[in-house]
C-alpha cells in the first residue's frame, strides 16, 4: 500500500510524467495515497491504521507487476487506490497554526516513512477518484503523497533530506551538516548562505573545504570589493537593503578597459577549450571581433554555441562532486544571479589550470561589464551598476 499525502489540484503539480524532478519528500502535504497490502483492510494497513480520516476509492494509474503492493513507473494498468484526506487543510500560510501544522506534518511523514522500512520511497502521484478517466488536471484528480518500491523506482533511491521546520531557515547549520557528509540537503536551501553571511563568518563557514585557502581569497576580496557597509554586501547600514550583490560605481572602468577584458576572458577560455580537445570551439571563439554594443537579438551560432562547451566543461565536467559542492555552487550563484561569479569562485576548488583562473571575468564583472557573442560578433556593453 502507498501513501499519498497533499491533495494538491493539478495545476499545482510538481510531477513531470512518472518522475518527479524533485526527489525530496513532501512533508507539508495532506493527503495519502494507499493501496495493495497497505489499503483499508488489507494485511498491512496498521501502518496506516491510526490516521484519522475517512478513505475514499479511486485509482492511480501506474504499472502493477506480479504482487499486489509491486507497481512501478509507466501507465499500463488502473489500480485500485485510496485516499486519505487528513485534517488541518485550509490553514493560512504564515500562522503560528501553519507553523505548528508543518511541525506535525514533518514528524508524521518522517515516522510514516520509518515505519514503512528501507524498501519504501515516499514521493508524489496522481490519484483519480471512482468513476473518473485518468486525465490529467481533470475528474478530480490530486496529487498526493505515495510510499513506492525503491526497487522499481530506483531514481527515488537516493533522496534529499527534508530539514526540520525549525531548522530550514538556520541555513549555516544545514550547510555544515551537508559538508560533513551528514545530510544530502537540496541546493536551493542556500542561495543566500554566502550574501547574507557577515565577513566575519566567512572562515568559520569554508575554512574546512579542501582547498579552501584560494577560495576563502577570492570570497573575501568579493565582499570588500562590494561591502555597502562594514558587516554587509547588502545593507548599507541604514534603510537600504538589497536582494543581490550589484557592480559598484565606485569600481566602474571606462568602455575601452572593458572590452580589453573581455579579450582577456576570451582569450583564457580559448586556451582552456584547446586544452580540454575542444579545437573546433576554440578556433570560432579566436576569430571574434570585438565591439562595444548590445544586441537586442543575438546570433547562437557560431561563437555562442562554441561557448557552450566551455560552460559545460567548466561547470560539469569531471567525476562526480560531493553534494556540498553542488550546494556550494548553488550559494555563489546566489550572491548575485550571476554565473561569472559563481565560476570564478568555484574555480578555485578545482585542481589549477594552468593560464586560466578566470581573472578577467571577474574583474570585467566587477566593473560593471559583460559580453554578449552574436554570430562571430563579441558585443561587450555596460550594466547597471549601484552607488556605494
């Protein structure tokens, strides 16, 4: 039997066909999903048996192989399912009642979760009630929380944690449970880790990364490039505040100092492109000119598309990264939506390049500049830039 728990209309959906792209559990939904051994009367309903509620007859449609309780993905066959809607729905968001819901929806998943055993993986499914055509966003169809066989769906082997709701916001503490090697928490809970940290803390957070010295380097001459205040690269100390860390005009260069720079960064890219045996990409991005302009519909081919293999070389290639690097590069990305800043600070815990460090492109940024390619075109133009 398999729970489904967050009677969620389809338009709200986070399913994308039998996988979800999120394998972290839901723990705020509402809703359960059971079937097989596992629904009302069947041998293994105790695990669900003390839920208040009243279940209710549809099906999921899915793939059921020789037993009852061992579906899988695809669509071949309807099984009957039942829902179970659990109390609490309805709650304003941002209460201290929805606060205290998300408490209790975390400890009941989590323990939901134990009891069903390592063979069991909770995720999302679509549920349709008696009588409904398994449509899509139509019949009454939820998505709801389902306990599935790890060994049919083996994508769901290697979940996210999900944190506890007094704890997602403490985002240092989660980041460091994540770098020992104690959680694998998603990315996206540290988007504001490094932005929203004070200079101060910077040692404390990274100083245990290997090869943190050049890291920690580059992290601090970002902050006092960009301080707005002494303890902030986003408040001022008075009433302004910002989401994101900004080019500052005090470190505008003019347009010609620009364009050298992106010469420069070009020109590092083309070399680490022919060192990695990507010849072809190399020798399209050789030949670009160089223009002061920004072009309101650029040109993919040729340089763009060469770009790209430098960008996936740089950011994915190479064996498989811990899980705090990706959390880590989430968190440089964050500091201010910019890829040129989350590259040039992850470089830095790589093994070295020879002639690529990425200088040009952070200091290109820092003042205020990027380039667009168009065509064979390297257009590099000004952005906006924040008073200090």
């Amino acid at each position: 039997m398999l729970s489904a728990v967050i009677g969620r209309p389809l338009g709200q959906s986070r399913l994308c066909d039998d996988q979800s792209l999120m394998t972290a559990p839901n723990n705020l939904c509402s809703v359960l999903i059971a079937y097989g051994s596992h629904a009302p009367g069947g041998a293994n309903h105790r695990v669900y048996a003390a839920l208040p509620g009243q279940w209710r007859k549809g099906f999921i449609h899915q793939t059921c192989h020789e037993a009852p309780d061992d579906i899988g993905p695809g669509q071949q066959h309807l099984i009957d399912a039942w829902l179970l809607e659990l109390p609490g729905q309805g709650v304003e968001m941002f209460t201290p009642a929805y606060e205290a819901l998300a408490r209790e929806r975390h400890e009941l998943w989590t323990g939901l979760d134990a009891a069903m055993g390592a063979g069991w993986r909770r995720t999302e499914m679509r549920w349709w009630p008696e009588g409904a055509l398994p449509v899509v966003a139509e019949g009454g169809m939820l998505v709801a929380n389902i306990h599935v066989p790890v060994q049919r769906f083996t994508y769901l082997a290697n979940q996210d944690d999900v944190p506890h709701p007094d704890e997602e916001d403490d985002i240092e503490k989660l980041w460091h449970r994540v770098r020992r090697g104690e959680k694998n928490y998603d990315g996206s809970h540290f988007i504001a880790l490094i932005k929203d940290a004070q200079p101060a803390q910077l040692d404390g957070m990274f100083g245990e990364l290997p090869r943190s010295g050049e890291f920690l380097a580059r992290l601090k001459r970002l902050f006092n490039d960009h301080l707005l205040s002494e303890t902030s690269v986003l408040w001022d100390g008075g009433e302004r505040s910002c989401l994101y860390v900004c080019p500052l005009q005090r470190n505008a260069l003019p347009q010609p100092a620009l364009i050298e720079l992106a010469r420069q960064d070009i020109g590092q890219r083309v070399a680490f492109l022919r060192q990695r045996g990507f010849h072809a990409e190399a020798d399209v991005l050789a030949r670009l000119r160089f223009e002061h302009a920004r072009p309101d519909d650029p040109v993919f081919e040729p340089a763009a598309a060469a770009m790209e293999s430098c960008e996936d070389e740089l950011r994915y290639a190479g064996p498989d990264r811990p899980r705090w690097m990706y959390c880590l590069r989430e968190a440089c990305y964050g500091i201010a939506a910019s890829f040129e800043l989350q590259d040039w600070l992850m470089l830095a815990l790589r093994e070295s390049v020879p002639g690529f460090d990425l200088e040009p492109a952070y200091r290109l940024w820092k003042a205020g500049g990027a380039w667009v390619l168009d065509g064979e075109t390297c257009c590099v133009h000004e952005v906006a830039r924040r008073q200090a």
